[in-house]
C-alpha cells in the first residue's frame, strides 16, 4: 500500500530517493523564503513575561478601582529605574536594509540649498595707462580716498582720478630738485592728500581747491617713502630709518618719534584702533610701536621687533575683523606671507608664494586676503584665511605689481605695476546693499481700523 502527501509544490513518495528529493526542496524552499524581505523573530532577544503581561493588560479602558495618580507616578519612576520602558515586545534577527536611494546623489535637495560660491573675474574690468610710474619697490604711490578719488604719481606729478565720472585731473607737480615723488596718502576725511618727497620733506595738499596747505620739513634726511594717517596724526617714514609723527594742528609738527629701523622704512600701517603701528623696513624688519609711548623728548623704543623676513617688509595689513592680526610679506628673496598676534608677536602661520610679495589687502566682508606679486607671474592672488588656500590668480600685468589699493566699499582693487599700466580688479565682489528698516508706528492705536 502506498501513501502520498504533499508539502509545498513537490508530491513526497514512500520511495527515499523521492522522500530525499522533496525533502531537499522543502530545504531549499524555506531558503530563498528566509533570503526575501520576510523578518524571522528572535525570541532569544524578546522579554516573554513582560510581552504577556502588556498583551493582557491591553485594551483596558478603565483604569482599576485602586488607581491613584501617585500610584501610577510611583510604577511610571519604578519602570525606568529597572530600564522596563525600552523593553520590546518584538525583536527582529537582522536590522531591515537600507533604503535605496531612489534619486541620485548630484540631484538631491540638499544640494540645490547650498548657496553657491560668488564669481571672481579673472581678467581686469577697466585698465588705464600710467606713463612715467617709477619702477621702484620701496616707494607707495598709489591710494584710493574714502571720497572715490584715487591718487597716483607718475614721476614728479601726482594725479586725481575720479572713480564716480572716471575723469582725470593734475594735482601737483613738484620741481626737479624736490622730485620725483615717492609717496602718497589721503587723510581721513578724503579731502586732503600727503605727498613725501625725494627731498626728504612731505607737502599737504587740499584736492578741492587744489591748493598747498603747508611743507613738513626739518624731519627727514632723505626721501619720505612710507605715509599713513591716524586722525590728525601723519606718520612719515624715510630712507634714514627715522618713523615720525606729525600733527598738522600745531605749528611745531614734530610730535612723536621711533627709532629701530636701520635702513629704509618702506612700510607703515595704523591699526584700526589707532593704538598700534606697525613698520616695515629694508632691514627685513617689522616692529610693532605703541602710540601711548610716542614721546617728542626722545626716541620712542619699539613695543615688538620680528626678525622672521629674509628680505625687505613693505606690505603689510591689519586684519579688520581681528584684533591684533598682523599680516606681513615679504620681498624677493622671503616671499613669504606672515601672520602675527601683535600683542605677544607669535608668528600664527607663514605661507611661501614663491614670488616677491609687494601689497596686501583683507576682503572687508570675507575672511580673504589679496596679495600682489612680482616674478615670475606678476599677479594678483586671493587667499582663503586662515587655510591659506588660493581661491583666484588674477593675471593681467606683464611686469611686476608695485601698488594695491583698496575702493572706499571695499569691492574694487587697484593694481599699478612697472609695465605703467593702472587696473582694476571686481575681486572682492559687489557690495551688499542695505535693506531699508520696516517703517515703526509710534501713533497710538494705530492697530484698530478708523472711521472716516
């Protein structure tokens, strides 16, 4: 008598090789079962007493007779000291998988809401040609006013050109003998011009009348080859090593002196508080001086002396959103980009560029700095602070960028290089607009609709 079942689709005989067979194929069966999306349970990982009681207990709606708000406070405190509320009724083997991604990567929408980097040109938006730009390192003959009066000199004559209407004018322009010029500095309030002389002395200059306003002289001994204001207060720098202060309202001009540069000083840069200046000399030396210890009696000593540069220091700048920072670079032979504390004078970083470095500017908005540079690219470099990563070259000059300077809303750059040309660079984008205040009510119960 034979006998026949059936489990799954296979029909199992009396017969071992066919109960083998099926056997083997329920085997297989229940395989490619477990392989599916199905979750097989893991009773070792579940809490039976615990999942009894929760399943009798459920569907109560009425809470027993000698329920009190403390009591069920009490059970509440008492579950979580032995850990009881995480207990799961179900534990599953293997965590379910991964969801696909159904949209790729590049295309999601966490991608679109990045705001996307701005755009830096990278060729010049207007050049003008400088003829008789003196080839010289150590001189500053370029500076942009806070009125958008750029200032230039070309030999012995010092030109305005207006940015708003781009209209050129002549300033001044100085005898043989006192010339050529060697450096330029508007005063704060963008009306008055600083001109340093070969002669050792600086003239003052009103550029709405064009008028001479006085001569500084009895400072100096040689030529004036760094300038820069600090209100009333024109520090001049010179070929004799010698830093002084000038203050314009008094007779005796002489107020302040510094001592410690032994060659040159090609470099001078007032902090944004006004109590600190740093220099930079061709004695491959930056100091740091106080302006409390200006003294018109005697030499004022240096508050810091950094000895890090192997060649002359004329750029330097003051970082406007950090106090006390310092970046300095320095000429062919250095190239390198320095950053200081100036309050300890630490060295926070320093960053070869390969090239001579001879104007620095910070992004007033962003933390970048723009450098300019000599051989062998001649260009303009904008950095990423504080990784120091390049974000831009700007290429365009044919011979080595002398002069930066910065427009008042801090966007535009000027560049003057010794091939005579004057660019100008949108490398630090376009200035951000204010948006106008929501207008205040201040008329009492101005909420409440009127009659009329």
């Amino acid at each position: 008598m034979r006998w026949s079942t059936k489990i799954g689709p296979l029909n199992l005989n009396q017969n071992s090789t066919s109960f083998s067979f099926g056997l083997a194929s329920t085997f297989i069966s229940l395989f490619f079962i477990r392989s599916l999306d199905r979750f097989i349970p893991n009773r070792s990982a579940m809490d039976m007493d615990y999942a009894k009681t929760m399943l009798s207990t459920r569907g109560r709606e009425n809470p027993p007779l000698s329920y009190s708000p403390a009591k069920d406070a009490y059970r509440r405190r008492l579950a979580e000291a032995f850990n009881m509320n995480g207990t799961r009724i179900l534990a599953f083997k293997d965590k379910p998988p991964t969801p696909v991604d159904a949209m790729p990567h590049e295309f999601s929408s966490t991608d679109i809401l990045v705001k996307p980097h701005r755009h830096i040109p990278k060729t010049n938006e207007r050049m003008l040609e400088a003829p008789g730009l003196v080839d010289d390192f150590y001189l500053n003959l370029l500076d942009w006013g806070i009125s958008n009066v750029l200032s230039i000199a070309l030999g012995s004559t010092v030109y305005l050109w207006d940015a708003s209407n781009g209209k050129a004018s002549e300033l001044v322009t100085v005898d043989e003998e006192m010339g050529p010029v060697t450096s330029v500095k508007w005063a704060p309030d963008g009306s008055i011009v600083a001109v340093g002389l070969n002669n050792s002395e600086v003239q003052i200059w009103d550029s709405t009348s064009n008028r001479k306003m006085r001569t500084l002289k009895g400072g100096h001994g040689s030529r004036v080859a760094a300038l820069d204001w600090n209100k009333n207060i024109l520090t001049s720098g010179g070929m004799d090593g010698q830093i002084i202060n000038n203050d314009l309202r008094v007779r005796r001009h002489i107020v302040g002196t510094y001592r410690g540069h032994h060659q040159e000083v090609c470099g001078l840069k007032w902090s944004e508080s006004g109590l600190q200046l740093a220099s930079g000399g061709n004695d491959n030396l930056v100091h740091i001086w106080d302006r409390s210890m200006a003294s018109s009696n005697s030499p004022s000593q240096y508050l810091h002396r950094m000895e890090d540069h192997t060649a002359a220091v004329k750029a330097l700048a003051w970082c406007p959103f950090q106090a006390n920072l310092l970046a300095t670079g320095g000429g062919e032979g250095d190239g390198t980009i320095k950053f200081w504390k100036t309050h300890t004078a630490a060295c926070l970083n320093s960053i070869d560029t390969g090239s001579q470095v001879s104007a620095l500017l910070w992004n007033k908005n962003e933390c970048e700095l723009l450098s300019s540079h000599g051989f062998t690219q001649n260009q303009l470099t904008l950095w990423k602070y504080p990784s120091m990563v390049k974000m831009a070259e700007l290429i365009g000059h044919t011979s080595r960028v002398l002069f930066m300077a910065q427009s008042p809303n801090g966007c535009t750059v000027a560049s003057a290089a010794a091939d005579e040309t004057l660019q100008f660079w949108n490398v630090f984008g376009i200035p951000q607009v204010a948006k106008p205040a929501p207008k205040t009510v201040t008329e009492p119960f101005s909420r409440f609709n009127r009659i009329r």
